[in-house]
C-alpha cells in the first residue's frame, strides 16, 4: 500500500541513514512527519532500508496499540513490504536540532525533559521493550519551552553497541560512549541494520543489560550538559568541572552521577535516576508554592500603597483639595520671620457735653 493521496508532501525535515522524513500535511492527522526509503538508493540498499522501515511500522504500531506514555506513536503504517511508510504526529524540534543550532535549556526546562524521556524508557521496558542506544534526534519536542516530550524509536541509527560483559573497567565502558569508536552494524538475515529498539533485553544477560543502561544513561548527561552549556561534555575538561559546579545542588548532583567516571558510582537504573529528577522537580514546587504567601504579601503592599496614592490623589484633585492646595501654597511663600504687628491705636476720649454746649451759654432765650 503505497502512501494515500491526501497526504500533501511539503519539504524534507532530515535525512536519516537510507530514510528520508518529510513534512506533509493531511486533512484529519494535520502536520506529520512521514518516513520513506531514499528513492535515490541502488536498488540493494533500497532493499534493506525497506525491510528495516517495515519492521519498525509494525513495532510502532504494536507501540500505538499498548498507548505507552511518551513514546511517539504511529498515525499510519503501510501494511505492505514492498512500499513502506510511516507516519508520525510532526515534532518541531528535536535536542539533536536543538544542539547544532547552539540552543540553550534553562536548567528547570532540563530536568523536565529529563523526567519525560526517562518516563518513556521505563514505560518501553514494562512493556518487554529495550532502547539499544539513545541518540538526541530521537527526543521529540514538540514545542521549545513547553508541550510534551516524545521518545522516537524510528530515528536510531540502525546501530548498536557491542558491549564485553567481561570489560568492567572505566576505560573499556568510556570506549563506547562515542558511537564512532566500538560500534558495529547488527544486521538482520536479510543484512537490514537492527532498530535501536529491541524485544526484551533481559536474554542479552543481566551485565550486558547494566552496562548499556549506563550507557545510555551517561549519553543523557551528556545530552543535558550540551543543552545547558551549549559545549560538549569531556571528562578531561576542566571548564566542565567549574560549569557543573554553578549549578544547584540537587541538580548538580544528579549530572555528576549521570557523567561519572566511576562506573560504580554512575547510576545503574533508569529508575532511580527518575526518582532523583523527580524529587529534584517537586523540591522547585515546593519552593515556589513556598514563596506564593511571600508574594500575596507584596502584592497586598503594593495594593494598599497605590489605593492611598489614589485616595490623595482624589483628594488633592477635589475642589477642597485644590482649595487646601491654595493655602499651602500661600503659606510656603511668607518669609521665615513673622513680621512685628502695630500695636492699635488708643480710641479717642469721649467729647465732653458741657464743653460742646458752652458757646451756647451767651444766647439768650427768645421770649
């Protein structure tokens, strides 16, 4: 069954291996994300990766069936051999994109997509499957700073580590933290290259088991580190050492174990690394829950400030007020010293009557 005709073929995201993943667009799934063979390959490899993208569609499918939480899923898979696709719900970024464009994660964001992705791989593994080798584009964010964290099983690199259960020592485990120094091809018995996702790791032996795991674990230290220092981590830098340091203590904590050279001090499950990213995210709302009362408090302050600032304001603005204003006003320009008052004048003595009336005494009274 070859690709439906609804899907709307847009540009090519990334190339991975002998897969190309195009952005397309469908009228019900909306943005996807649709893995096909490179048309360009000769026709041997065009063989294998056919095989290879038709056995991960099944086990995408199987994956989308059991809804396992944080593990990206299949919209649609192409049900025959010959002409295989898969689509997948489209991601906006991936860390692998976020790290070659320089991206900086604050350290909250970090151990947020930290908890995710260790989610997803322990949800995977209560289900009977295993990741092989964790690589960054296989950690789907579907927003930058916020949305959901998605784990891809398609985006492996078809590769897997070769890890010698009798190499126990730190040097032989560092080996391998690279994928360039002990990697070899797994190959299938039609030659396909195996997924990164296998069934049911626990037949491999317990101690091939725990050195992949704190593997895979040392390469999400190592992912997190480049994500908050925008360089890669090297245990012989020293610039490492100090960068690590400035981080907070519970955080710091989890990073250096995650990146010990101490294999016996790295962390040897995935679930007690979640357990310390868990507590490290819950001691942040507490503390943030914490400080709410601190800020309700300011908030009444500033509240309380700025209604009195209003209520004279009101005041000064109303025609008592401007009257108030006016007075002081008047009073701000008088001198500093009182001027000396005039004392009042005495009142004149009352006129004297017979005084008045003397001129009066030389008339005589007319008859």
């Amino acid at each position: 069954m070859s690709l439906p005709s609804e899907y709307i073929i847009e540009d090519v995201v990334k190339s991975i291996d002998d897969l190309v993943v195009y952005r397309a667009d469908h009228p019900i799934h909306g943005a996807v994300s649709v893995y096909l063979p490179d048309d360009t390959l000769p026709p041997e490899h065009a063989r294998v990766a056919k095989n290879r993208l038709y056995q991960n569609g099944l086990q995408m499918r199987n994956i989308s069936l059991l809804n396992i939480p944080f593990a990206a899923k299949a919209l649609e898979v192409s049900q025959n051999p010959n002409e295989p696709y898969i689509v997948t719900k489209y991601a906006k970024h991936d860390l692998e994109e976020l790290i070659s464009n320089g991206v900086i994660v604050k350290p909250r964001r970090m151990l947020a997509i930290l908890s995710q992705v260790l989610q997803a791989i322990v949800n995977l593994a209560a289900n009977g499957l295993v990741i092989d080798h964790i690589y960054p584009r296989q950690i789907k964010l579907s927003q930058l700073h916020t949305g959901d964290v998605g784990i891809s099983i398609i985006e492996g690199t078809g590769q897997q580590v070769n890890v010698d259960e009798t190499a126990a020592s730190v040097a032989d485990t560092e080996k391998d933290e690279t994928p360039t120094s002990t990697v070899k091809d797994t190959k299938t018995s039609d030659g396909a290259p195996a997924s990164t996702l296998s069934k049911d790791a626990r037949i491999e032996g317990p101690q091939k088991q725990l050195r992949t795991t704190q593997r895979n674990i040392y390469h999400l230290g190592g992912i997190a580190y480049q994500l908050l220092f925008g360089r890669k981590y090297e245990p012989s830098d020293k610039l490492a050492v100090t960068n690590i340091g400035k981080l907070a203590g519970r955080w710091r904590k989890i990073l250096e174990r995650a990146l010990s050279q101490d294999i016996d001090f790295r962390y040897d499950k995935y679930e007690i690394m979640l357990r310390d990213v868990s507590r490290a995210l819950n001691r942040n709302k507490r503390v943030a829950i914490a400080s709410i009362p601190f800020l309700l408090l300011l908030v009444l302050i500033a509240s309380y400030l700025g209604y009195e600032r209003y209520r004279q304001h009101k005041i000064m603005t109303s025609e008592a007020g401007q009257a108030i204003k006016s007075f002081l006003e008047i009073i701000n320009k008088t001198d500093d010293e009182v001027p000396e008052l005039e004392k009042p004048k005495l009142p004149s003595p009352a006129p004297d009557e017979q005084a008045i009336l003397k001129p009066f005494d030389k008339i005589e009274p007319v008859d």
